[in-house]
C-alpha cells in the first residue's frame, strides 16, 4: 500500500514538473517569437546603430575667381576637435578642461559627453594653437579632425556678392548659396563599424569615389570692386548716412563688375556680424526713386515723339496747382526746354512732360524699363519693388509719378533702367557669374549676355544720352559727378522717405541718388549710388555723384579707356582751361604718333605712362617702365628701326 502510494506521488511530482517546464517552455517560446519575429526588424536596427555609423564626407568647395582669375574664395583645410563619448569615464573633469582650454561653454560640452553616442563634434574649425593646447592633455576619447573651411582673401570686397559657407560648407548667402550645387561637390556617405569599445573597424559600402567641385568665374573685378567699396564707405562716414549702395556694370552687356554695400562685413568671421549686415541691399532693398525716374520719363516722351529736345515748358515760376496740392520746385524756373527741365530738375517741368505723355503710356514704359518686375539677376533674395496700376491710383499720385515718388525700385532694376539708356535702348538681363569650370579647367556651363527687351531706339537713346549730359555740366545738379577728360552723363534724385508714424513724407530723411554713365558719347560704365539718410544736404548731386566721378574716374583709367573726343570744360576756369590745353596737346601727340614712319621708332616723350603702354601694345613692343609721371627719356631713341625683338625702355619724372 505504501509502495503503491509512494509511486502515485512521484507521477505526480513528474507530471508537474513536467507542466512547470511546458510552461516556462511556452514562455520562452513566445518572447522569442516577440524578439525575433514581432520586433526582429526594429531590434536588428538598434543594434546596427549600436555598432555601425553613418559617415558623410564631402568634398571640398570649388572656388570662386574674378574676370581677371583672382581668387575671391578658396577653401583650405583646417583642424577640428571631436570626441567619443562612450570612451570617456571622467566626463565632468574631461567637460571642464576642454571648456577651459577652448573657451567654450562647459554646460555645452558636458551636455554632449553625456550622450551615449559613439561621436560628437566638440569644437570645429580651430586654430593651430587651440589644437596644441588639446593635444597636450591627452585626453581619452577625443580626437582630431580635418575639414574644409571657406577662406575669402579680399574681406569685405565683394562680400555681399559673394555670401558665405558655413561650418558644413555650404553656401548660406550670395553666390555661395545661389550655386551651391555646383561648388559643394558631391557628397559620400558609406557605413563605419565600430567596436564594442567604440573604435573604428571597417568602412564598407560603396561611394568612395568623390566628384570634384566645380569653380566659378564672375563677372566682377576685385579691383574695381575694392574701389567702389572703399569710395563707399568713405562717403557713408562722412555723410553719416544709415547705409550705401554702388554698383558698376558694363551696360552693353549686363556684367556686374562691382557691386559694393555698406554697412559692410568680413565673410571669414561672419558669426561676429548681425545678420542684417550680410544681406545685400543691392537687390533686397527698395525706395522711392525721386527724381532719377525723370530720365526714364524724358525718353518715354522722346520716343512717343510728344516732346523735342528744344520743347519749352512754363515751370510756373516754382509753384503749381495740382487739385488740392501745390507742387514746387527747388527754384522759382519760367520757361525751360525738356533739355532744362532734366538739367534742373524741375517737378513742375516733368508733371507736365509726363501729362503730355499721358499717364498710362508712361506707365507701360516704365514696365519696359523693367520697374516692378525681378531683373533675373543670379542672387537669392532679389525684390520687384512696387509699381502700382495707374487705375489705382489718384490724381495727385499719377502726377506724383512722373517725378518719382509713388514707385519703389530696387537699385539693381535702376542700374539696368539706366544701362538701357546708355546702350542704344537695350534692357539687358544683370549677371555675375561668367562659367562654370571643372578643376581641368574645361567650360561646364557658360553665360552670355540676354537682352530683356527693347525699350527705345538707338536714336532716342542717343538724343536722352546728349540731355542727361546737361546734368553733370555747369548749372546741371550733379557737376561733381563729372570725370575730368570724359563725358558723363547721369541724373540725381534725393527722395523722401515715407514716415510710417505720420504715413507722409519725411522733411527729414532722404535716399541720395545718382545714376548715370560714361563716357556719355560711347557708355562703357554705368554706375549707381545711392546713399540712405545722408545727414546735413542730402542731396544725390553733393553726396551720391562725387563717388560716380571718383569710382568712374579710376575704372575708365584702369580699363584704359580712351578719353572722349569731346567733353565739356569751363574755359573760363584756369585750372579746367590748363587741363583741356595738356589734354589737346597730348591727343595732338598721339595723332602724330600715328602718322610717323611705319617701322621707327615714334617719339614718346611727354606723354603718361598709360599712354605709352598703349603705343607700345600697338606696337607689339615689349616696354620697361622707369619712374613716374610724363616719359623725358626713352631707347631706343625715336626714329631707331623697329622689329619684334624690340625692348623700349621709358623713364618717367614728374611735371615740374
């Protein structure tokens, strides 16, 4: 009996033991089935995350050149400092020594090594001395890198037009954003194993291969750029203007070859600057044009054939009617031709050209001139300005317009309004940059000039050219635009600003404009400048146009553009009188220069050294140049034989 119950009770003990592991089996049975085949995919993920990592590399930036192949933007390779932070232990003591020694944030720093990632950036794009200083602690966990930083020799010269790269290179203003695609290269990105302690074990995947880069070659040329933004920030400081704006371009075809803006910044040290500093009033900002618009209104007229050079108009000695509104003018003016009335600038004379014109016309031309429209400049941020219907607008604001207020233009659209004046009555599209390259240096992709449209014949241009010369002559508002041995032709504009409290028109703040081109007989330069809030007279003709003259003055000498044939001098002036008089000697010099012995050597003394440049270049002389000032010596002498080996060696001294 014993027995019997004895062995009832170890089948018993069996079977539950039996059921306690059918159990426990079917537990397992079902995580397993959780783990491998309900949350397989995600589980196999973090773990590839645990011990693999994404790694992108990136190919350094291409750079930009000038016209003339001056660098404007490189990039050179430069340290930086990273770590492991599942390699540190001591992240408190490893967070304090490296904020320390770096300068940075240690709140920063130890937020980072407290991340259980396998790499984070600690500090990038340091300096050599920053690195040494690291190096020498020793520090588990961290580690060295290489990247690419943007380096922009020239600073502030063409920032504007250019932008900037950021840490990651890529492009965050101007070109640099606007042809990221083309500079930044390509990016790979293949796998990076790792260790159970973190370490770098194998690269797999494919990609290794980089595209280069390709490089840019602009329109712009830096020196010209140099000089109009170094005569810019002079004339801002001593205006006490707000802001400033010049841009030079060469109307028959739309180069951009300066575009200086000021306040101004360092592209290299960009983080230092607001971020309004780096936007690019060039094609962001808008304003009133003032009168500068009445050189577009004058052409309309001439072209439609309402009026004539010699058109006589009563300015109404100063002082006109218009509904409730009385308009004036700077002076109490009679009776001015349309000649005048631009040289003077009258309100009154342009009101009424402009109702002779008729208001929608003057409407439609200003549309041609490319008014309220972007100009397609390659620039990010460009702004249409604003040109209302003329149906919405009321009596006094469609008179208001034919002198330039009620509009607002950006001041590409009006360098280009007046490029298409100066190119026989072309609107050209405005570009910077001219080809894109590959690192052989083999055309990618090239830019030509493209006409817009046709605005005004040759003839009207030519006619509204000779009346905007008036304005940089005796009596005109903008004789300190005028560049001595050269036609200038242009138009001021001092615009009032709108008040936003008072929604009128400020007694106070102005924009300083001038606008124009030279040589006025055959325009190689357009030039704008435009001067926000001027402080004292904030006329364009006393603050804008003296940059004109000044920018205008060395761009034509260093193009080595021939002086006019005929430009206007006061003769009733001693100084004007002996400059026209060395000016007729020397183009006197020169023609005889033409006419001497084929095959002799011409005598070049007396002439400056431009000229003699470009004799020899004539010539094909090569030429050793000695001193400066007027050419008292030369060899070989004149009349010697000529041939191509011919060296001419010149010395120069200054007039007595």
């Amino acid at each position: 009996m014993k027995v019997i119950k004895r062995k009832k009770w170890v089948r018993i003990r069996i079977y539950i033991t039996a059921f306690c592991f059918l159990i426990l089996f079917c537990i397992i049975f079902l995580r397993a089935y959780q783990l491998q085949i309900r949350n397989g995919d995600k589980l196999s993920d973090l773990a590839r995350r645990d011990y693999t990592k994404k790694v992108s590399f990136t190919s350094q930036r291409g750079s930009i050149f000038d016209r003339n192949g001056k660098a404007l933007a490189i990039s050179i390779e430069v340290p930086s400092i990273s770590s492991c932070p599942r390699q540190i232990t001591q992240k408190k003591r490893t967070a304090t020594i490296l904020s320390e020694v770096l300068r940075i944030s240690k709140k920063d720093v130890l937020e980072k090594l407290e991340r259980n990632r396998s790499f984070e950036w600690i500090k990038r794009k340091v300096t050599p001395e920053e690195i040494n200083r690291v190096k020498k602690l020793n520090l588990p966990g961290v580690y060295f890198e290489k990247e690419g930083r943007r380096y922009y020799p020239y600073r502030e010269t063409c920032a504007h037009a250019l932008g900037f790269a950021g840490e990651d290179n890529k492009g965050l203003e101007g070109i640099e954003l606007r042809y990221n695609s083309y500079l930044e290269g390509k990016v790979t990105r293949f796998k990076n194993t790792l260790d159970a302690l973190g370490r770098h074990v194998d690269y797999s995947g494919s990609g290794l291969k980089k595209k280069d880069p390709y490089n840019l070659i602009l329109t712009l040329d830096k020196d010209i750029s140099y000089k109009a933004q170094l005569a810019l920030r002079n004339a801002v400081k001593k205006s006490g203007s707000k802001s400033g704006i010049c841009i030079v371009t060469r109307p028959q075809t739309g180069e951009i070859l300066a575009m200086a803006v000021f306040p101004e910044y360092n592209p290299n040290t960009s983080k230092s600057f607001k971020p309004g500093k780096w936007r690019n009033r060039a094609v962001t900002d808008c304003f009133e044009p003032g009168s500068a618009l009445k050189s577009f209104l004058v052409a309309a007229a001439l072209e439609e054939g309402v009026v004539e050079r010699e058109t006589v108009f009563n300015c109404e000695n100063g002082s006109y009617i218009i509904g409730r509104h009385i308009i004036h003018d700077s002076r109490p003016y009679g009776m001015l031709s349309v000649g005048e009335v631009i040289k003077f600038s009258s309100n009154i004379g342009a009101i009424k050209i402009g109702q002779r014109l008729g208001a929608e016309v003057y409407h439609d031309y200003l549309k041609k001139f490319g008014f309220g429209e972007s100009t397609g400049i390659d620039l990010p941020g460009e702004r249409k300005g604003s040109l209302r219907p003329i149906k919405t607008r009321s009596y006094i604001g469609i008179n208001n317009l034919y002198f330039g207020q009620g509009i607002s233009v950006s001041p590409i659209q009006l360098i280009m309004a007046f490029g298409a004046i100066a190119n026989g009555g072309k609107l050209m599209r405005p570009y910077l940059v001219r080809s894109i390259v590959d690192q052989n240096g083999s055309t990618i992709r090239e830019f030509y000039p493209l006409i817009r449209g046709n605005v005004i014949s040759a003839e009207t241009a030519k006619e509204a050219r000779s009346i905007l010369e008036g304005v940089v002559q005796k009596g005109g508002t903008a004789v300190r635009a005028a560049i001595k041995g050269y036609s200038a032709a242009g138009k001021t504009g001092t615009a009032q600003k709108v008040d936003p409290v008072k929604k009128s028109y400020s007694d106070e703040k102005f924009v300083a404009i001038f606008g124009g081109f030279v040589p006025a007989d055959s325009p190689e330069l357009a030039i704008l400048v435009a001067l926000d809030e001027p402080k004292g007279q904030p006329y364009g003709g006393l603050v804008a146009a003296p940059v004109f003259s000044e920018v205008g003055s060395w761009a034509l000498n260093y193009l080595n553009v021939n002086p006019s044939q005929n430009y206007n001098v006061d003769l009733e002036d001693e100084e004007s009188k002996r400059e026209y008089i060395a000016y007729k000697l020397k183009e006197i010099k020169l023609g005889m220069l033409r006419h001497e012995s084929p095959g002799l050597m011409p005598d070049l003394k007396g002439l400056a050294i431009r000229e003699v440049l470009r004799e020899a270049a004539r010539l094909g002389l090569k030429v050793v140049v000695e001193g400066s000032g007027l050419a008292v010596q030369q060899s070989p002498e004149p009349g010697s034989p000529l041939d191509s080996e011919t060296l001419l060696n010149v010395t120069f001294k200054p007039p007595c």
